[in-house]
C-alpha cells in the first residue's frame, strides 16, 4: 500500500487529508511536534480503515534534526505533504522580530529545509510526490498580511522551482492554494462562506488532485480568478487600496 | 465564528459565537479561559438544551480511540456521531446498545441527553452501558467517571445537558449481532386501549414502539401500529441478504432543501400511515426482515425533513406518565386530538423502570408529537403541561423548548440534588445555555 507523510499532521486540514488518504487505503505517518496529541488521531485511523499509521516527533523549526528524521521513518512515504504553518499576528509582527521570524520559520524556511531532504531523496529514487499547502495570501503582499503573505509567496516559489527541477525525475510537485479554509487557525475570522471551504473538501479536492497530477490547485474555484484579477491590478492602484 | 444556531426543532434560533477544537488541551484551555458556554454536538436535540450565546462544538474532537471487536467495547471521543460508528461496528457484528430515532447524534450529546430507544423496557438508556467517561469540569480538570468512580459527577452527567462540564470521552459496551437486520413485526391497535394491550403481550420483544394517530375519535380513538422487532440471526435471512449479512443494501438518500410549507410533512406522515393502515396488505399483522436503518431511523432517509415544518420551526412535545397513569394518558391525548394543532401521528412507547438522578425516563408512557410553532402555541402547552404534573409526569429536556421553569422543579423529583452536583463542577456559571437559565438549573 501506499504511504503518505503528512508533516504538522495536527491541523484540520492535515486531519481531513489523513482521513481521505486512508479511506483509499494508505498508510499514514502523522508528523507533528506534539506526539501525543496525534495519538488519538493515529487510533482512529487504524480503527476506522484498517491501515497502518505512525506517528513521528517533527518540529518545523529544529532544522538540523530534518535528516535525521527523514532517516528514521519506517518506511520512506510515496508522497510527502508539509501542511504545517502559522498565521500568526501581522501587526504584532511588524513591532516584534519573534513573532516575524516565527512566521517566516513556520510558513517558509522549515518548510525549505524538510523540503530539500525529502526531494533529493526521491530525486535519486526517481519516484515520489511532494505537496505543499501553500496561501492565495502569497500572491499579491497586503497590508493586512504580507509578512505571512511573503513567507507563503517564497514557498510558492520554491514549490514552483522544486517542481520544475524534480520533473526530469520524475517526481511530481503539487501546490495547493487553500483560499478561505474553516479551521481552528481561522475560527476567530468571519470569513465569507462562498469562498470558504471546510477541510474536508480541501481533503477531497488532493486526493483527487494527486491522480490528475495537477501542478497548482485552488480548491474553490472562484480563488483562481480572484487572485488573478488582483494580481492584474496596477501597482499605482494597489498601494492606495485598504487589502 | 458568529453564527446562526438552531437545533432540530429550528426554534428558537440564535446568532451565536461557535469554537471548535480537535485536541483535548485545546479544549482545557478554552474551558479555563471562557465563561458562560455550552458544549454541542450536531444540534439534533430539538430545543434550546445546547444553545448557548457562546458555544463549544465537538464535532472536531472526533476520534475513535479504541474498538474491542472481541469484547464488544468501543471508546470514542465525545463528537464521534453514532453514524460513524455503526459503520464501523456493524460490520464487525456489533451494535449500539440503545439508540434513538436518528443515528445523527454525537456521542456526547447522547450521554448529555442520556437518549433512551426502542428497547428501554428491556435495556434502559444509554447511560446503563457506560463503562466509564471523562468529563472537563468547571476548573479544567479531567475528571473520569463512572457508576463506581466520582459517582456523583457520573449520574449528574447523564441526562445533565451539558452542564456539569464538558464531556470528552465516552467507553461504552456494544451488542452483539448476528445481522444487520431485523425481525420486524407491524400489528394494527384499533384503538388505545388495544395499543396498550399488545404492549404489554409483546413486551419480550426487545424493540417496541407504536404510531398513534392521533385524530381518531370515538371507537378508533387512538388507533395505532405497533411495531415490535428483534435482531435477525442468520436464519431469519433470505438467500441475497445472507450472502452478507452484515451490510445492508445501499440506498439514496433524499434531502428535503429548503422550509417548505408547515403542511407538507402532515401530508406525507398521513399517506405513509394510511398505506400501512389501509395499504394493500389489510391483515392484521405483518412480519418481515428488513435491514436496521429503516427500522431504527425511518426519518433519517430524508435528511433535514424538519425544514417541512417550515421556517417558524415546532416543538416537539414528550412527555412519560408512571405505568398506573392510563387516564392522564387518554385525557392529554384527547386534548391534543380536541385541538387539532398536532402532528398527525405519535410515537407512543412503554418505558421500563430506570435509577437516576435526572434522566428523563421512568417506568410508564412516553408520548411524543410534534407542533409547528404558531400563535397560542405555548399557552396549549402549558395547559397540557399541567395535566403532566397533575398525573406525575415529566417532559423530556432534549426536546424542551418552552417549559415554565416550576414545571420541571416540580416533575424531576431529584432536581435539587442535581442541581447541587452542577454547582460543584460548574461553579458561577461556566456552563450555560439558553435552557439552563430558562430552567434556571445552575447558580
């Protein structure tokens, strides 16, 4: 059977993918900083479907453990899917350099560091997918986000470069573009229902992404043209809008 | 997230801040740092038991955390609904110990409600089969509790409403089956007094309930179908069903989309009885196996079918009278049958004899109808609330939208002592809905 690897497996939308992926009869390694706090979820995989499930320690920011723990997985997983993050407090971090460079580390650069293990890995097996859970908030920066935005907009990028690199391999790089999800990160926000989905559908709109191999998912389909008609609004107009 | 809460009943309906949380930390410190809330599970209860201006859903917390498939014991966190698990029990030749009418309940929500089913006489509520549950109380400790273990917190819990705390795990024991069937058996009453006597003939059966209709006078004065049923052995099971025994047939389901006109649901319950009344089949029993989903949650086939009462919602009446209690029974029921304002049809039921501190069900008649909300409504209900007390008997707080608040100091006989136990865990308050200040259950 085949494995996935869901790194910050403690989110909701890690959750809901856990449970899609093994419904379909993966097994699932459930990656987190928390170890026991997954444990319930580890129980209700193996009961609900029947599956194997593992749960690893994983901690973003600890960047010199990432070989280590890459190293250490039972089994090397067929896909890997880096679903931590942090939204963080934009005005906070704009007075307070912890809080900006826990966002940068969290959302960014640990998501590099797992990242290039993980690819040069499945480089050299020629096999492998590698999703990452990425922001519509990294497209265009905002002033109501941009230091998450901005973190967002470098693993865009990276995911982006990464996927053009591992194409010759053969390993295949998704990006996933969430928009509005209803989750514990954002249940203080009221957010519009249109354009929010519930976990579950970003669950459903994966799986049925990693069959189609699709390079960049948005998972409520308005996203696409929203994003792409603010990235079409001039510069001169944009810096004067309140976003 | 702000949001437009109602339960089953759609009345009353609130705007309403909900929170949500999938770890059990999450949960300690959200208990700790808030004040004046209720725990939810998926709003099936019909009145205002888990409304709160501030809320706590459990749907998240959802995990199965562990299934003794040789014991028959599963244990759950409280937001698992009971859907969830009779997909994964049934297969194994497991079920739910007591279930109500809808399998779309959390099992939080059915130890709050302390949910009786169709074979109370026989296996009482759900509380009797907890083997053991953790509750966060108002200080934001875990507390685990059981029938031998902070016992008072144990009975307080069960039947409580949410208020001594938030519950989060449930272990409980499970039935074993040989089928996903049952053996059903549909016998026409004539009247009351018939309904009442075959209760009494078929009550071995370990499933039983009756469907009133309740416009019948004269003679036919509470005509009825009882329905009687056991679990199917493999025997019971014609050639396709024992190929699999232990899987039903997959059917659509239907959703009814939007409020529809208060009328329609009469219309569909009226044509659905008089073809079992009348139907092509008029003799006077009728014996078949069919699979467990329409015999346990006939409604359930037609998701949101409360949207037929229309946007103004309706209250569903129930209420249990002591077994001597016949005439109280008949007087409310003309009452309701006098009035016209009821649904069609009720469910009438013969509770067996239950200890507890506060759960709804004891020894006698349950009786359960729905009133699409209108003006008058509650004035009719207070009348027959005072038949109730008259006759020793109580309503049912799961579906309690509307009650005065010494109607229920006066019928639950132990409601001081809960009261007491409530203010213990759930001191100033922490705990709150919009029932609990109706009722004024907490200090």
């Amino acid at each position: 059977m085949p494995t996935i690897l869901l790194l910050g497996a403690g989110s909701d939308m890690a959750i809901a993918i856990a449970r899609r992926f093994a419904a379909a009869q993966y097994d699932i390694q459930l990656a987190g900083r928390q170890v026991a706090a997954l444990q319930p979820l580890q129980q209700d995989l193996r009961i609900r479907y029947g599956i194997t499930a593992t749960v690893h320690h994983f901690d973003a920011t600890a960047y010199d453990t990432h070989v280590a723990f890459y190293g250490e997985l039972p089994v090397k997983p067929d896909i890997t899917l880096c679903a931590f993050g942090y939204l963080g407090d934009q005005e906070k971090a704009q007075q307070d350099w912890q809080e900006a460079a826990r966002i940068l580390q969290a959302n960014f650069t640990g998501a590099v560091s797992i990242l290039n293990v993980v690819a040069n890995d499945y480089e050299t097996r020629k096999a492998g997918m590698i999703i990452g859970i990425s922001s519509v908030a990294g497209e265009r920066g905002r002033q109501s986000n941009y230091i998450y935005g901005s973190a967002k907009a470098g693993f865009t990028a990276y995911l982006s470069g990464l996927r053009n690199r591992l194409f010759r391999s053969g390993v295949h790089v998704m990006s996933v573009q969430p928009g509005f999800v209803n989750t514990q990160m954002t249940q203080h926000l009221n957010l519009p229902p249109l354009l929010t989905a519930q976990p579950e559908l970003v669950a459903g709109a994966v799986f049925k992404a990693v069959r189609s191999r699709k390079n960049v998912l948005y998972v409520k389909w308005p996203w696409k043209y929203i994003m792409l008609i603010i990235k079409l609004i001039p510069e001169f107009i944009f810096k004067k809008l309140k976003l | 997230m702000q949001k437009r809460l109602a339960n089953w009943g759609n009345y009353p309906a609130i705007t309403s801040e909900e929170s949500a949380y999938s770890q059990e930390e999450q949960l300690r410190s959200f208990v700790v740092a808030n004040h004046g809330f209720i725990a939810r599970g998926n709003g099936r209860c019909y009145g205002d038991a888990s409304l709160g201006k501030h809320s706590l859903s459990m749907l998240k917390y959802d995990n199965i955390l562990s299934f003794d498939t040789v014991a028959g014991v599963l244990e759950t966190q409280a937001g698992v609904t009971l859907d969830q698990i009779l997909d994964i029990i049934v297969p194994k030749g497991w079920f739910l110990p007591v279930t109500p009418g809808t399998k779309f309940i959390t099992v939080g929500g059915a130890v709050a409600s302390d949910v009786h089913g169709k074979n109370h006489h026989v296996d009482g509520a759900f509380s009797g089969h907890i083997i053991d549950m953790d509750v966060i109380t108002g200080d934001g400790t875990t507390i685990t509790c059981s029938p031998s273990r902070h016992t008072d917190l144990y009975w307080a819990t069960c039947g409580g409403m949410g208020l001594t705390g938030v519950i989060t795990r449930v272990k409980f024991g499970l039935k074993k089956i040989e089928t996903a069937y049952i053996k059903q058996k549909q016998i026409k009453a004539r009247n009351l007094e018939e309904v009442v006597r075959l209760f009494e003939e078929y009550k071995h059966y370990t499933y039983s309930m009756a469907w009133i209709d309740c416009l019948q006078k004269g003679d036919a004065f509470g005509r009825s179908i009882l329905i009687v049923g056991e679990h199917a052995t493999k025997e019971d099971l014609n050639a396709k069903q024992g190929q699999a025994p232990l899987q039903q047939p997959a059917k659509p389901r239907l959703t009814v989309p939007f409020n529809l006109p208060s009328f329609i649901l009469n219309t569909f319950t009226v044509k659905a009885f008089n073809w079992l009344y009348y139907g092509k089949n008029f003799k006077k029993e009728i014996n078949n196996v069919v699979p467990y989903e329409p015999f346990f949650y006939p409604l359930d086939a037609i998701l949101h079918w409360n949207r037929g009462y229309g946007k103004a919602g309706f209250i569903q009446y129930q209420f249990v009278l002591p077994l001597e209690q016949k005439e109280g029974l008949i007087a409310i029921l003309r009452r309701i049958s006098d009035k016209g304002w009821g649904s069609f049809l009720a469910v009438l039921k013969v509770f067996g004899r239950q200890e507890s501190l506060i759960s709804f069900p004891m020894e006698g008649y349950t009786l359960a109808l729905d009133f699409p909300v209108r003006k008058g409504l509650f004035a009719f209900l207070d009348e027959l609330d005072d038949i109730v007390l008259q006759y020793g008997g109580r309503l049912y707080l799961s579906k309690d939208a509307r009650m005065k608040q010494d109607v229920f100091w006066k019928s639950y006989p132990h409601a001081d002592r809960f009261a007491e136990i409530v203010q213990t865990y759930n001191p100033g308050k922490r705990f709150e809905s919009l029932q609990s200040e109706r009722l004024s259950l907490t200090k």
